[in-house]
C-alpha cells in the first residue's frame, strides 16, 4: 500500500480498532516501532521532493552515568 495512503488510514482509525489491528497492521514486521520507522521512512522519501535525504541512526543508544 502506498505509504501516504496507509498513514491517512491508520490515523483515522478510532484507538480500539487500531489496538485490535495491530497484529494484522503489523503483518512481517516484528513490532509497532520497526512498523512505523519503515513507514515514516517511505512517506519521507516520498516527501523529500528535490532535497537530498540522508537517515541516519545511532547503532546504539547508552544511558549516562553523571
């Protein structure tokens, strides 16, 4: 499915349908937070028009000891 098209679906959705959902929303993915980092990757390279689009992500995130 298109990605701006899943968005406006999902977004519009009432809360208890979208938890009910979730499992077949989700379908491969193993869970909400790769699920929506793919999506909001298509609909930025999507949006990015004629700017140069880099995602980057840390390997890994540490807490702090202060």
């Amino acid at each position: 499915m298109e990605a701006e098209l899943e968005y406006h679906r999902l977004s519009s959705m009432p809360l208890n349908d979208l938890i009910a959902s979730t499992s077949r929303i989700l379908g491969s993915f193993p869970n909400t937070y790769t699920y929506t980092k793919n999506l909001c990757e298509r609909l930025m390279k999507i949006r990015q028009g004629s700017v140069p689009l880099c995602i980057v992500r840390p390997a890994i995130i540490n807490t702090s000891y202060l």
